[in-house]
C-alpha cells in the first residue's frame, strides 16, 4: 500500500512538474485583450463535435477537449462538454486550430466515424470584439476556422481535412 502511495505521489508531482499549459497572453502583456471561445458542440449523449485553439505562438493552451475528458472521467458512456475560451493581445498571432469529434469512451471512436483536423492560421484580434473557434465536421469534410462572434463571419482561413465519411 505504501508503495502505491509513493508511486503516485511520484506520478503526480512529475505531472504537476510537467508545465506543459501557458496562457494564452504571455506574461510580459498588459495591454488590452479580446476573448476567443472554443466550441463543443453535443451531437448526442456519447458524441461532441469541439472546436478549439491548441496554442498561440507556439504557447501550449489547456483545451476544451482535454477540460472535457477530465470532467467526465467515470461517466461510463455519456459526455457533457466543458468549453474554454483565451484572452488573447490585440496583436497578429499565430494560433493552432483543431476541430475533432470526442466521444464519451475511446472504444466507441473505434467503431463509429472520426474527425480530427488541425492547423495553423495567422489570426489580427480587433478591439471589442468577441471570437470563438468555429467548425464542421460532416462526412465529406472537416474544417475548423475563428468566427467574430456577432457577425459569425470567418476572419481566419479555414483548415480542411478528411470527413467522417468512407
């Protein structure tokens, strides 16, 4: 038991060492910031379509499809989305998108079609404006983009890939 209990003390603290996730405004920046959502969208009780930034310049962000895994851990096959969003400078940034489809259990992605695309856009935030992450995942394409989120207009190239479909 008590080894149990130092092994995972161990496991823990080399995670917590790990510091893998930054913000997305780096730590220099006092300036002004706008807001970009990340979406998840609940296509049935076992299956997400998300929508997420993965990094900005290079910076690793915590994402909505991790946020979403940690959140329903013992769930069995049901998922409830938990989505992010990132203060990002009023500045051009180079930011990785990606539009995946997450299902409640991994076995269930083995059997039932997939997405996941990802790719990098070059990204100017206006001020007062508000962003999210947009997509579509369908069976003859994926595709994720950055949306100004009154408008619903595309400010970024969309990134393509495979569909879900044969």
């Amino acid at each position: 038991m008590r080894a149990a209990a130092t092994a995972l003390a161990l496991l823990l603290a080399g995670c917590a060492g790990f510091g893998g996730f930054e913000p997305a405004t780096p730590p220099d920046y006092d300036g002004p910031t706008v807001n970009v959502a990340d979406q998840a969208v609940q296509v049935s009780g076992t299956l997400l379509h998300v929508f997420e930034m993965s990094r900005v310049d290079g910076r690793r962000l915590s994402t909505t499809s991790r946020a979403t895994v940690s959140a329903n851990q013992g769930r069995g096959f049901a998922v409830a989305p938990v989505a992010l969003s990132n203060e990002l400078p009023l500045r051009p940034a180079r930011v990785q998108l990606q539009a995946l489809t997450q299902y409640a259990a991994p076995i269930l992605a083995m059997t039932h079609p997939t997405c996941r695309v990802q790719g990098e856009v070059q990204f100017t935030p206006e001020a007062g404006k508000a962003y999210r992450v947009a997509g579509r995942i369908a069976a003859e394409a994926c595709e994720v983009w950055v949306e100004e989120l009154s408008s619903r207009q595309a400010v970024t190239d969309k990134i393509r890939g495979k569909g879900t479909g044969p």
